[in-house]
C-alpha cells in the first residue's frame, strides 16, 4: 500500500502527522455515525458522504487562517469539520434541532458558521463559484490579505457558472482558489460522459488562471500542492486546484449505485486515503499504532459526545418559522 | 432634472458617503449605462467602484451577494429584467435564502438595479415587467419607483437595507422631467402612498403606469368622477393598511399593472382585498393589465398590449356607471 504514496512531500512531524489523522478519522466516523442515524430515522433529507474524499479537505483546510472564507457544496461535513465547526453542531443540525449550526434550516446540505467563516453548504451546483468570487472580492476591495476557497465538483465544471467565475476572477485577479474535488461522477454520470475534455485543471489556461492537479487520496500531495496554491491565491491571484479523489459510498442515501461497478469501487478503496497516510507515517515511524488507537478513541467519544449534542437539543418553536426571512436589527 | 438624474444622484451620493458602496454590471462603466444612468459616474469614481463586468448576469449578480457578505455595499445593475432571469438562480436560491437558510447568520445588503416595462418597441426580450414575478419571492423585497424622489430615494434606502433590495426602474420614466430634488435623502420603503386624493374608486398601480393613472383621475374629473390614485411603491412587501384604507373609502378599486393578469401581483393585491376588506367593496375588483401576449414591436400592437390612459378611464367608467 504505501508503495502508492507520492513520498517526495516533506515529512510532516509527529504532532502535525497525528492531527492530519485526527481530522480524517473524525470525518470517517462522524460520517458513519450519520448513516447510522439516518438509517434511524433521527436524520433525513438529502445526505451526501464525503467518505474516500477526507484527504482532500484536510489538506487543503490546514493550509488555511481562521479568517479565511469556505463556500462549499452539499457534500460538505468533512470540510465543515476540518474549518474547525463544533461536530455538535453539525450534528444537532441534521437533527433539525435549533442548537444546529443554522438553527436546523439548512441540514446536512447547509451548514453554515459565520465565526469559522464557513459560508455555507450550496445546493445548487455551480452556485457557490460567483459567491466566492464576490467574497474574495470584498477582500481586494478592502485590502485584507484573507483567501476564499470554493469547493466544487467536477460537475459543476460543466456549469457556465464555472466559466464566468473562473473569467471575472482572472480578469479583476481575486484572491479565490477554486478548489474542484473529482470525484468522477456527476451525481451518477461519468466525467467522460459530460466533458468534451477530461482534463479539468487544463481549464484554467482558457482564463490565464494558474492551475495544478493532484492525487487527491495522498494527503501529503493535497497538502503540498494546497499550500503552493494558497499562497499564490493569498499575493491576490486566483488558482485552480483539481483534486482526483473517489467517493467510496453512494451519491446519497438514494442510489443504486448502478452507474458504476463494484471492481471500480474496491479498487478504489485499495487506496484509503486514512490508510495511505497512516500506513506511510508508520512506515517513516512518525505515528504508531498506539497513536492511531488513541486517536480513535479520542474521536469516539467527539462522535459520541455530538451525538448527545443533538439528542439533547430542542426544537425550534413553530412560531419561529418566519425569522430570519429579514434581518431583525440592522447590520452592526 | 431626469427621472434618470435622480437615480445618478442617488448612485453618486451614496458613493461618495461610503467606501463600502460600488456599482457594478454590464456596460455601467465606459459605455455611461446602457440607459445613461451611471454616465459620468466612471470619471468620478475610476474603475475600481465603477466597474464593466462581462456579460454573465449570474456570474456578477453573485459576485455582488459574495461581495454584500463580506463586507461591502454593491449595487448591481441588470441591463432589463428579461436579463435578470440569468440570474434568477442567484436572486431567488441564493441571495433570498441565505439568512434564513444560515439560521439568521448570513444576511445579504445587496442592492439590484434593473430596467423593466414596455412603450419603446423593444419587443419580447427587452420588454417584460417581472417585478411582480419577483414579489412572489420570500427574502428580498421589491421597489417600483414612480417619482423623482422615489428615484433618488428608494436606492439610498436600498442601500441602508440589511437585505436584498431589488428596484425595477421602468425605462420609460428615464427622461420623465420633475423638479430638482431640494435636499434628497432616503425615504420609507415600506408604505404607498395616495398621490391624488379621491372618492369614487381607488387605482392601485405603481411604475410608469401611475402617470398614466393620474392623467386619467384628471380626465375623469372633467367628468365628475373622483378617482383616488394610489401608488404602491413596494411590492413585496405589500402595504396591506394603505390598500385597505383607500378601499375603505372609495368602495370600488381598480388595480392597474404592467405585468400579466394571470397569476401576477394585481392577482395578489385582488386577493388581500376580498381577504381583508371584501364587505367593503360596491363592486368586484376590476384590473387593467398587459395582454397575455409576449411584447410585440409593432407601435401599434404594444400599444394595445400595454394599459393605457384610454382603457383606465373605461375601466372606471365600467365601475362607476352612474357617474358622468
């Protein structure tokens, strides 16, 4: 296994190597928690798991500051957790309960967190681009130094909000890295099936907009080229950043899965982007199997204690229904 | 002065009291607006806040909500509200949905400017009034400036607006003359207002048909009719107690509107009347709306297709039969 990882990153230590693999195992298990409790009944609605893509968040997440912007999509509890939102209230909000990071408005595919700067789950695909753009906007305009980072698709590459929000950010040189996690497929249709070029980091040339791809199950490589991609973005220039990772569960809690075979996914699976990591930091005997122990103990009792987060929480009064349609004060 | 150098007023006064407020959209810069609203305006304040987007309405319609969130004040302005529908998954799936979809975390001070309406032979693609479309949305709100004042006005109030604001500036009411605002400011974005006091019926309108309204209320009084005209300025939302009043005191209502009759905002307004004041009315509520057609070119057949003073005062006639 670890003969598949790109060992040309540097080595990261053994405080910084165990908090990588805190992150991805907390999105692991969180995520299948979920299932658990959707199977339940306690979470409904759409949900869409993120399992298999952990490296990809993580990575490019601990290249960034607190201040800095996330507008992601509706697969997005792994970067929600990673920008450093409460598991709790993550949790409490696929309940529908009001103690949920949107006061369970949103759900799994809007999550939301003005601290973190987590600008939302968008559930439109393509929609989160221009929205990036207008953030990373604000930013130039103002003269702060932040970075707006938004996830997406390889669908949405087919979306021409993709090619206008690729455009204006090059041509006004926005701080905005546009971050495409491939997945290979669109819902259930292949990315051969709806690009005219599969290449999707060779995009960025039509707008002069710097680009890179990188093997998005080696968290090393995410985090390597994240960070070239960052600090390009942070000197107020936009990047485009491909990822080429795998969704190992279903589109959601919906699908068949008939649109691709069971050899694909298992091969797939061969290269766990938690098992890659460990296994490579084993191997250079920066973590151990007591540490990955500890850590998912650690992460059990987070999982657990989200869990009685939300079972704790409370509903919304229906006489609420209708805040937040306005604004109830004005803007400080 | 214009109706078109109000609203340049309102623009560039606003500019010049905040940083934080810019215009962007198609044309706005170089070109001096496609309407020459913002002509002149680029001289003024350089590139940077005036700025010529490309043509990708729902690119910068949500470059203008990125923008509102993080920390700024845009004015975004859409060339017609025909366009607007480009950026119709921006307006209605994000700029309207993201306070109450955050749980009250992100709201959104944007303000959308565009043109809207009939009368200048621009056909099916340049011609539709879809602010009563937009009324029927949840989370922003909808201003229909008929006046010089509401011109200038309604946008500084826009912009002091924690939400999205979207005003429909109707492109006939462009060169409408008026006298120069003495000490504009912001003006209340809430209430019609009644612009001619009368007896007999009530109009309810707003936009380029109040002129046409009140031109008929003057008619009609050669001929003894007493025609309230009441303009509603906001459509969304609506001012239910204003409605109500004047229905209240004439017993017989007319609502004209630019948009389609069916399903449109004179529908909406019909509805509040026989909901909250239907043991008031003489008469059942009457409406003078565009024909249900796409706007054709022919002056002869927008004209036909459009209200008119001509079909107001017919329309009143028809409900006040024993006057005259």
């Amino acid at each position: 296994m670890a003969k598949n990882i790109r060992m040309n990153a540097p080595l990261p230590d053994h405080d910084r190597a165990r908090q990588l693999l805190h992150t991805m195992v907390l999105i692991r298990r969180f995520e299948e928690k979920c299932v658990e409790l959707y199977s339940a009944s306690k979470i409904r609605g759409f949900m869409h798991l993120y399992i298999g893509e952990e490296a990809v968040a993580t990575g490019v997440i601990e290249q960034l500051q607190p201040d800095d912007a996330i507008v992601a999509t509706y697969r997005e509890h792994g970067q929600a957790l990673a920008k450093g939102m409460s598991a709790g209230s993550i949790m409490a909000e696929m309940y529908g309960k009001v103690e949920g990071c949107a006061r369970g408005r949103g759900g799994s595919m809007h999550l939301f967190d003005a601290k973190t700067r987590f600008c939302g789950g968008n559930a439109i695909v393509g929609g989160g681009l221009p929205l990036a753009v207008g953030l990373a906007l604000a930013d130039k305009m103002q003269n702060r130094k932040r970075v707006t980072v938004c996830f997406f698709g390889e669908g949405a590459v087919a979306e021409g909000e993709f090619h206008e929000s690729m455009n204006l950010a090059a041509l006004w040189q926005l701080p905005v890295l546009f971050l495409c996690e491939n997945n290979l497929y669109a819902m259930g249709t292949a990315l051969r099936l709806t690009e005219s070029v599969t290449d999707i980091a060779k995009k960025g040339a039509a707008y002069n907009v710097e680009s890179a791809a990188v093997d998005g199950m080696d968290l090393l490589a995410v985090s390597e080229a994240a960070a070239k991609a960052v600090a390009h973005v942070r000197e107020c220039r936009p990047y485009l950043l491909e990822c080429r990772t795998y969704r190992f569960r279903a589109h959601s809690m919906f699908d068949a899965e008939l649109y691709r075979s069971k050899d694909e996914v298992t091969e797939w699976k061969k290269r766990d982007p938690i098992t890659l990591f460990f296994e490579a930091m084993k191997a250079a005997s920066v973590l151990s199997d007591a540490d990955f122990e500890a850590v998912e103990k650690e992460v059990a009792k987070e999982v657990d204690d989200a869990v009685a987060f939300a079972e704790a929480g409370t509903w919304e009064p229906v006489s609420d229904l209708t805040r937040f349609v306005y604004s109830e004060g004005q803007r400080p | 002065m214009t109706f078109r150098d109000a609203v340049r007023e309102g623009i560039r006064d606003a500019m010049r009291k905040d940083a934080r407020v810019f215009l962007m959209g198609e044309d706005v810069g170089h070109y001096g607006g496609c309407f020459a609203v913002s002509k002149g305006l680029l001289a003024e304040f350089g590139p940077g806040r005036i700025r010529d987007t490309p043509l990708m309405e729902s690119a910068f319609v949500g470059a203008g909500i990125g923008a509102a969130l993080g920390g700024m004040k845009p004015i975004v302005e859409i060339m017609t509200c025909n366009f607007s529908l480009l950026a119709l998954d921006q307006i209605m799936n994000t700029a309207a949905t993201l306070l109450h979809m955050s749980g009250g975390q992100f709201n959104v001070p944007l303000v959308i400017r565009m043109a809207t309406g009939g009368g200048k032979q621009l056909a099916a693609q340049h011609s539709h009034s879809l602010e009563g479309w937009y009324a029927h949305i949840p989370g922003i709100k909808v201003l229909t400036p008929a006046t010089l004042e509401d011109g200038y006005g309604m946008l500084t109030s826009a912009l002091n607006d924690p939400d999205p604001v979207l005003i429909f500036e109707n492109q006939t009411l462009y060169n409408m003359e008026g006298e120069a605002l003495v000490n504009p400011g912001a003006v209340d974005i809430a209430k019609a207002r009644v612009r001619r006091e009368g007896k007999d019926v009530s109009i309810f309108t707003y936009g380029a048909s109040l002129n046409k309204s009140l031109d008929a209320a003057a008619t009609l009084e050669k001929e003894g009719i007493s025609v309230e005209v009441v303009d509603l300025r906001v459509l969304r939302p609506l001012d239910d107690a204003t409605i109500m009043a004047s229905v209240a005191k004439t017993h017989r209502v007319l609502i004209v509107d630019e948009g389609w009759r069916s399903g449109g905002i004179s529908a909406e307004i019909s509805a509040r009347i026989m909901e909250q004041a239907f043991y008031e009315l003489d008469k059942p509520v009457t409406r003078v709306c565009s024909a249900e057609v796409p706007m054709p070119y022919a002056k002869h057949l927008e004209t036909a297709a459009l209200p008119q003073v001509e079909s107001i005062i017919a329309a009143i006639k028809q409900l006040v039969p024993d006057h005259g």
